[in-house]
C-alpha cells in the first residue's frame, strides 16, 4: 500500500479538474444515447445491436473502474490517470473516423477502457489527499459533475447530431486530453510500491460480467455456461489467495449485497430508460436529436442539482429515508411512463424528472450507507466493487430494454414501449421489497 502525503486543503482545486473530466466522461455516455436513432439507421442496426454502442462501453467501465483503483495502491494515481485519459483521447481521434459499426463499437470499447480511470481515481485521490473537513464537498463536487454530465450530454449530443454528424460527438471528447499537464502541475507526486495484483482474479471477474451480459442478451446457453464457470473459478480463486482482487467477506455480507442489489436496479432502470426515451421520441414523436436533447434536459439538470441538496437531506434524515424516498421517486417514473408516455412528449420529460431526482437520491444515499455498515478497511474495496455492478446494471438496462422493443416490428408505435415500461415497475417492486427487509434488519 501506497503512503500518501498528509492531506491538504490545496488539494482540493484538483479535485475541481477531475470533475471537469469527470463531466466530459459521463456525457460521452448520454451524448451517444442521443444519437442512437440515427446510427441504428446510418448502418441499418436492430436495436439490440445498437444497445451494445451504449452497453459496450459500460461492460468495459464495469471491469477497468475496480481494476484502476486497485492499481493505485501500487502505482501513482497521477501515473494511471494520464494512461486512462491517453487511452481516451486517442480512442475518440479512431471513433471520428469510424464508417462502420465494428468500427465504431471497437472506438467506444477502446474509449471505455481508459474513460474509467477517471471516475474512480478521482474519488481515490479526493479520499487519500482531501481533509476530513472538506471530503464531503469534494464527493458532492463529484457528484455535481456525474450529474452535470448527464444534463448536458443529450443537449450536446442532439445539437451535433443534428447539425453536423454523430461522429463529431468525439471531437468533444478530445479535449479531456488538455487535462494532462494540469495534473502534472498541480497533482501530488507518489512512488511505485511493490505488490501483488491480483491479475487473474480482475480477468475473471471481467469474463463473469461479459458472459453473463452476453446471455440476456442472446440467450446462448454457452456465454451461461463460461459465466458460471468463471464464477466459481473466481469464488475459488479469492478464497485461496491472500490479496484478491475481491474480499470474500463482502460477498457474504448479506445488508451490502441488499445494497448493491438495489444500486444495480437503479442503474439498471436508468439506462433502460435512456435508451428507450430517444427511441420513442423518434419514433412515435417524430423529434430530431436536438429536440430529443432538449426534452431530456430538465430531468437531468434537476439530478445535478439535487446531488447538491441530497446530501443535506441524508445528513438530516439519515440514508434510510433517502432510500424510501428515492424508491418513491423511481416507481412514481415507472408508472408515468407505463400510462403516459404515449400520451404527449411532455409527459416523458416529466416521468424523466422523477428519474433523475430518484436516481440520484438513490446513488448518494446508498454509497453513503456503505461506508457507514462496512469495517474501515473493507470500505475502498467495497465502493469500487459497488461501482462496477453499476455498470453491469447500465450495461443490463440497455440490453433488456433493446431485447424487448424487438418483440414489435419497426416503425414502433406508443404501444410497444408497454413492456419494456412494464419491466420498471416489477424491477421497482423487487428493490423495494429488499429494501424493505434490509430496513427491518
């Protein structure tokens, strides 16, 4: 384990340059649901197929997240981010040129895979060098910026869509790249420790999430059968040595898996949804990408600014409460969309809002109660692990929801979007219920 210098409040203007790569990250997830609609038309994709430009990425996120934040115990985090952010940037100058869907998912796996270095590093750095006193303006800072990114990605996304090509989409990403010499200037130095990474468990547990990712989405009995063996190997693997790349006790942790259980629904709920949203708007509405943009917007702006106040709510409320609430707020969307979104647009922009506010109520409160039921030294690997179950519950969203809109012929009409809508409720059914044993617990 790495010995990091005494945390200082100068620190803390870095944590505001993560957070300014954080929000390029996340909009480049939502500026390419936007653009899903015309890139399914530009290489004549089914949805399922398209649902892996978006389900891709967050497969990818989902292994490389945990594994960078490992990493950091042995290696500088300044050393990681620059490799992650080089990644990234040079993947976007190869997604501009792409003219074809190969073409275009290798650019966006390849972009994936050095976008989640930032995320989690930067929540690495702000636990390692910020002061008790200010951590959790730093969180919210993050937090703030996750948001943001969600807010602006579909409006940016739908204004260059529209008026110059989806594949401009990647010139906004380029410009992380300007970061690096900031770090470099103002981020601490680290040494290299020696240690042992636990390279094979990291690659079964990447090959346990793909396999298992790749069945609901073909159902393949072979990508079950290869999941469950990398499972067990996995299972087998982290009881036998003595730095795995997962803690068996987390495993067996019966409130966390409650809460990751939870955390995976709702990640799940919210790409199913923006997947579905541009869909149905083009489709059923006839919106171009800049009006599909516009109409996600507020939703998304209100979770930016309700990660801000959230965090108040739980330090007056306790999480449990955030946790009913944020409940409330995602089923009372699953139920607009079932009944209404065929009624008018508007109403999918306000389903959108109950969404995101739930959403975000749901993400804070939830890593928050983590950190309050896990001993100290299972706290870092417990989040990072929460982290990438997130991104399998993105990465499921997407797939499902694809996989059922496919039920109906194109051009879908208002009524094919009943099922997948239907699937939010049950899936808020299910978390609610866990959430109410784990409160009884």
């Amino acid at each position: 384990m790495q010995h990091a210098p005494t945390p200082s409040n100068e620190h803390f203007r870095t944590v505001f340059i993560l957070s300014a790569s954080i929000l390029v990250v996340v909009m480049n997830t939502t500026m390419f649901n936007i653009a899903l609609p015309n890139i399914l038309k530009d290489f004549s994709l089914l949805p399922s197929e398209g649902a892996w430009i978006v389900s891709g990425y967050s497969i990818v996120l989902a292994i490389c997240t945990i594994t960078y934040t490992r990493l950091s115990d042995y290696y500088p985090i300044r050393t990681l981010l620059t490799i992650g952010i080089l990644i990234f940037s040079l993947s976007s100058v190869l997604g501009f040129f792409a003219d074809s869907y190969l073409w275009l998912l290798a650019a966006r796996l390849c972009q994936a895979s050095g976008a989640a270095a930032i995320p989690g590093l930067s929540m690495v750095f702000a636990g390692r060098y910020i002061p008790m006193t200010r951590r959790g303006s730093a969180f919210a800072l993050i937090a703030s910026a996750t948001s943001l990114g969600f807010g602006l990605g579909p409006v940016a996304g739908g204004v260059i869509t529209d008026y110059l090509d989806w594949n401009y989409l990647f010139i906004v990403t380029v410009m992380v790249f300007l970061v690096i010499p900031v770090l470099f200037r103002f981020m601490p130095k680290e040494s290299s420790e020696k240690g042992q990474f636990d390279l094979a468990g990291a690659l079964l547990s990447g090959a346990s999430a793909t396999m298992f990712l790749l069945y609901i989405s073909t159902f393949n009995s072979l990508y079950l059968l290869v999941g469950l063996i990398s499972a067990a190997l996995l299972w087998w693997r982290l009881n036998r040595i003595e730095t795995p790349f997962i803690q068996p006790e987390l495993v067996l942790n019966r409130p966390y898996r409650r809460i990751v259980f939870m955390s995976y629904i709702g990640f799940t709920l919210h790409f199913a949804v923006l997947f579905l949203m541009p869909i149905m708007l083009e489709q059923v509405y006839d919106r171009g990408a800049a009006a599909i943009g516009f109409i996600i917007f507020p939703g998304a702006i209100l979770s930016a600014i309700a990660a801000i106040y959230v965090g108040r709510l739980i330090d007056a409320y306790g999480n449990l409460k955030v946790l009913f609430l944020a409940h409330g707020l995602l089923m009372i969307s699953a139920l607009i969309f079932f009944f209404f979104a065929g009624v008018s647009p508007y109403m999918i922009m306000i389903a959108y809002m109950f969404t995101s506010f739930g959403f975000s109520s749901l993400s804070s409160s939830s890593t928050n109660e983590i950190s309050r039921i896990l001993p100290s030294a299972q706290i870092g690997t417990g989040i990072g692990l929460k982290q990438q179950i997130h991104f399998i519950g993105s990465a499921t969203g997407s797939v499902v929801a694809g996989i059922l809109l496919e039920l109906n012929k194109q051009p879908y009409t208002a009524a094919d979007f009943r099922i997948p809508f239907g699937l939010l409720i049950v899936l808020m059914a299910a978390s609610s219920s866990i959430l109410f044993l784990y409160s009884k617990k």
